[in-house]
C-alpha cells in the first residue's frame, strides 16, 4: 500500500504513467544474437559491483610498502603498495581473490561481448540508416572498453602488467613530434613515475567508467527510441516489430539471462585462475618475464609489434621508429574504418533509404569479404602474440615461426576475404540454400556473375541484386498487381495460409517490388489479377437494390406508357380495323 501511494504521488507530480506504458508496450525481436548486447550489458554491471568492492582494499600508490601475510615467499619483501595491496586483497581478505578474479573474467566477457556483437551488427547491415549514430556510439564504447581493461590489467604493478604497460609507453612515445610529450603527460614524468598508478587508478575507476555509463544510456534510449530491427521473415516488415513485449516476457528473459552471466562469472572467478600476479613478482624496470602474454584483447598489438620488422624511417627529417607502424597506424586505419564503414557503404552502394530489415550475410558479397579478410587478419596476430610458445611447443627457432607468420599474416587474409566474397556470390545468386549445398558450377557462376547494363545499386528503387527464386522456402511468393494507376503487392505463404498485403501503393511495379524485397528478400515474385473490388456494406446494399428495383419499375411503366400510346394511334388510321 505504501509503494501503490508513493507511485501514484510521483505519477501525480511527473506525470510519468504514459512513458511507463509506452515504454513496457514497446517489442522486442526474440532472435537470440540480440541478447549479445544484453550480455556486454550485464558484465558491466558485474565489473560495477565486484569493483567497487576491490576499491575498499587496493591501495593506488607507487609507494614503498612491505608485505605481511598469507603469502609466505612474499612475506616480509618491499613492494610498491599497489602490489602488496593487490597481494594482500588475493590471500588476506575474505572472498577477495573470488571478487578480483570475477572482476577481471567480468572485464574480458565484457570487451568479447561487445566484439561479437559489433560483428552481428556488421555482418547483417544493421549499421545502416538510421542507426549510423548507434554504430559509432558502439564502436567508441569498444574503444574506451579495451583502454580500460588496460589501465585496469597494469594497476597491480606486477612484473607481467608492468611490461605491457613498458610497451604501449614505448608506443606512444614513437609517434613522430608530439609522442613523448604525451607520454610525459599521460605517466606525469618518465617511466616508471611515481603518479603513474594513481592516475592510471583514476582513470580506471572514475573517467572511463563514468563515460561508458553515459555511451549505455545513450545507446539504450536510441534502441527504445528507434523501431528495433529484425530479421526479414513471415509478417515482419520495415513497419512492424515481431516479437515479445518488454513487460512482462522480455523482462523475465531479461533477468533471466542476467542471472545466468552473474553466475558464470562468479562460476569463473571461483574455479579458473587468472592473473596470478603473486606468481609474476613485483615490476621492476631491469626485469622481463617469458613466456608473456597480455589479455585477448590487446593481444592483438603485442602480435603487431613482434610481426613487423624493425624498419625505421625519416620523414621531414623526424624519425619515426619501427613501433609506430604496427603499434599506432594498423589500429588507428582499423578503427577509423570501423567509424567511417556505414558512411563508405553508403556512399559505394548510394542506398540511401531507412532499414529496420536486417540482412542475411550472403548478400552483400564485399562486405561479406571484407569482414572476414579483417577478422582473419586480427586472429594471425593474436596467433603471432605466442610466437615464443608456439616455438618451444615446436621445438624450433622463434625466428623461424615469425617468418612464417609473415607470410600467413599478409597472404591468409585474402585467401580468406576471398573465398568468403566467392561463397557469399554463389550463395546469393545461385540455386543453394547453404554452404554445403554448393557445386563447381555454382563457384565458376560466381565468378562470372555481373551487373545489368544500366543497373544501379541501391537508389530509390531499392534494388540490389536481381530477383533470385527461392529454393529453400517453397510456397511463399510475393504477389503484385494494378490497381488503376498504382500498383501492389501481397506476401503470401500457401502451406502456412498467410497472406499479408503491404499498406502502400506504388507507382510502378518496379517500385513495388523493390519494397515487396525489402520486406522479405528472396522470395519469388509473379503478377497476378487484382482482387475483386471490396463488397459494399449492407445497409448501401439495401439502398442499391431498392433504387434498382425503382428505376427497373419506372422502366417497365414508361415502357407500358408507351404500348398504350402506340395502340391508340394505330386505332385512329382510316382503313384499319380497330385492333
């Protein structure tokens, strides 16, 4: 009773119930991809919790300190006081090395989540208008979500962290004329400086997670705002959302999965070791560590800089050093075309329309191509992160495996980009329904699969590829038709008995089945006679048949009127008998 009286006090004051019931009205699609944005959610959360908990018992401080506790090779050894806090928080502190190793598992399902779901979006074209502002609010909560994953990894200031944290110095500093200012500005002083933890703890905890929260909530009220796109199939539509309401099904399946990441996590956190940094040591300028490996996610870059050779130039006469190249320039050119991609392919394709339709991967062929080439390119990095294990697993030189791995690094990217353009081609355009469905015939077709002349992708038609049959959905077909000056078009699937009409006209029937294939792609179409004008109700029925039956009497009177007239006439001629 008290909480129905303080509702309905804030509802008196904010008048909040209309935007509640909007709100809990609102459908959400019930493909289950879409809950990898739920997951990066939900890790957030559990990053929140389980770090605000360690902020209790870490001490942010280069300070010397001297370590006394469970740990015994420690015990009585000088550290700086962010390790033998970080120490003392894995052995002494109740639940702390349950809440810490959470903590970091939450951080790399967090960043992987984001990744995963950054690839569902590129792939089905989900970027496209009007959700370009989505797209980049995405791909900057991916960039601040592997910066702070960083900052976080090289708080404890163990000899692993302190290596990594060595080397992305070492790659700022080699960004020609302004990189070692802000390396001085970043660490305030050389490295390793005595602010370097404190602001790398400020940055963890109170910047980068203060802008996340903003970038979330912007997203999220974009996604609530915004019609949610769906996958093309039976009754969905560019106007319409299938699927389940917020309240109260989606919101049960919400928490549902809510709870099962949380105890994933905490399933993680108690039974698989990560970052022991009691095992490491405490960092040391003049120490270094093999084999060492940093988290996935920034495994990438370490890859990058053992690839490439150590090639230094002079431009301008500055020198720019061998780090710059792999450590600055292949991941700023790879998020710059993260960001600039829906604005390219806009540009490439001069498509230009509103689409809440998703794609099937198989139809655009280069973006198809292009994603994997980019995607195999990342994994022979992360491969080449473990060049010094792949050699002792081997048995043979490490300068052997980076030969190796340069060639595969350059030329498996495009073998890969290749093949799937070619697969994504034959699929499209050919007769298969999946992969293993394809023959020679099919792949050779690809290849020599070109445009109309006078074809133009995308326009205000709406046309991509030409109409394809669709062999694995038998019984559905689009329907069109004219209808005086415009023309129609129904979707109609037989063995289902569904038929659903589109709820605008169109001047052409090209322009008609352009949105016909917008709204379910790859179904036949065919022409068909137009339904039979609608039955009028009854009670203008009734008043037809009665004005029928009126005018149909005046007729027969008029046409006795007539008769009479005419028999009295031919009664009145001189030497006719009267009839």
């Amino acid at each position: 009773m008290i909480l129905d009286r303080l509702a309905r006090g804030l509802d008196d004051r904010l008048r909040l119930s209309p935007i509640t019931r909007k709100a809990l009205a609102k459908v959400f699609p019930d493909h289950w991809s879409f809950m990898l944005g739920e997951i990066a959610l939900y890790s957030f959360i559990a990053l929140i919790l389980t770090g605000v908990y360690l902020t209790f018992f870490f001490e942010a401080s280069s300070a010397d300190r001297i370590y006394h506790g469970e740990y015994a090779p420690l015990d009585g050894s000088t550290t700086s006081a962010a390790y033998a806090s970080t120490v003392r928080l894995s052995w002494d502190v109740r639940a702390g090395l349950l809440i810490r190793q959470t903590h970091h598992w939450a951080a790399v399902v967090f960043v992987a989540a984001i990744v995963v779901h950054l690839i569902r979006i590129f792939f089905t074209g989900a970027f496209r208008k009007p959700r370009e502002l989505n797209w980049l609010v995405g791909v900057t909560m991916l960039t601040l979500a592997l910066a702070n994953g960083f900052t976080g990894y090289s708080m404890p200031d163990d000899l692993l962290s302190g290596m990594g944290l060595r080397i992305i110095v070492s790659v700022v500093e080699s960004i020609p004329v302004v990189g070692a200012w802000l390396a001085f500005l970043a660490l305030g002083g050389e490295f390793p400086s005595d602010e370097m933890i404190p602001r790398l703890f400020v940055s963890h905890v109170l910047l980068v997670p203060a802008v996340l929260v903003a970038l979330i909530s912007v997203h999220l009220a974009m996604v609530v705002r915004q019609k949610h796109s769906q996958f093309p199939g039976p009754g969905r539509t560019e106007h319409n959302v299938v699927g389940s309401r917020f309240w109260p099904s989606y919101t049960l399946r919400s928490l549902a999965l809510f709870a099962w990441v949380v105890a994933v996590l905490f399933a993680l956190g108690g039974l698989v070791q990560i970052n022991p940094v009691w095992l490491y040591g405490p960092f040391s300028p003049a120490e270094a560590t093999s084999p060492a490996q940093p988290d996935w996610y920034v495994t990438w870059g370490d890859g990058a800089l053992r690839l490439f050779p150590a090639w230094e130039v002079r431009i301008g006469g500055y020198l720019v050093p061998s780090p710059f190249i792999p450590g600055v320039v292949i991941g700023g050119v790879t998020f710059l075309a993260l960001y600039a991609w829906p604005f390219l392919e806009r540009l490439r394709t001069r498509d230009r329309r509103q689409h809440h339709l998703l794609d099937r991967p198989r139809d655009h062929p280069v973006r198809m191509g292009v994603g994997v080439a980019a995607l195999t390119f990342y994994a022979v990095l992360v491969v080449a992160a473990g060049d010094d294990i792949i050699a002792r697993l081997l048995r043979v030189s490490v300068y052997d495996v980076l030969s190796v791995l340069r060639v595969v690094v350059l030329v498996l990217p495009l073998l890969t980009g290749t093949l799937a353009f070619l697969l994504a081609r034959a699929l499209s355009h050919g007769d298969a329904a999946r992969v293993g469905e394809l023959t020679r015939a099919d792949l050779t077709k690809a290849r020599e699969v070109h445009r109309p002349p006078g074809h133009r992708t995308g326009g205000t038609a709406g046309v991509d590829e030409p109409e394809r049959p669709a062999r694995d959905r038998p019984g559905e077909r689009i329907e069109l038709w004219p209808e005086g000056e415009v023309w129609r078009w129904r979707y109609r699937d037989a063995p289902a008995g569904v038929a659903i009409s589109g709820n605008r006209a169109a001047s052409t029937e090209q322009e008609a089945a352009a949105a016909a294939r917008l709204a379910y792609p790859g179904v036949d179409r065919v022409v068909v006679p137009g339904p039979p004008p609608p039955r009028p109700p009854g009670k203008v029925r009734a008043v037809l048949r009665r004005g029928a039956n009126a005018a149909m009497g005046v007729s027969l009177l008029v046409a006795a009127l007539r008769q009479r007239r005419a028999r009295r006439s031919g009664a009145d001629r001189p030497g006719e008998p009267p009839r």
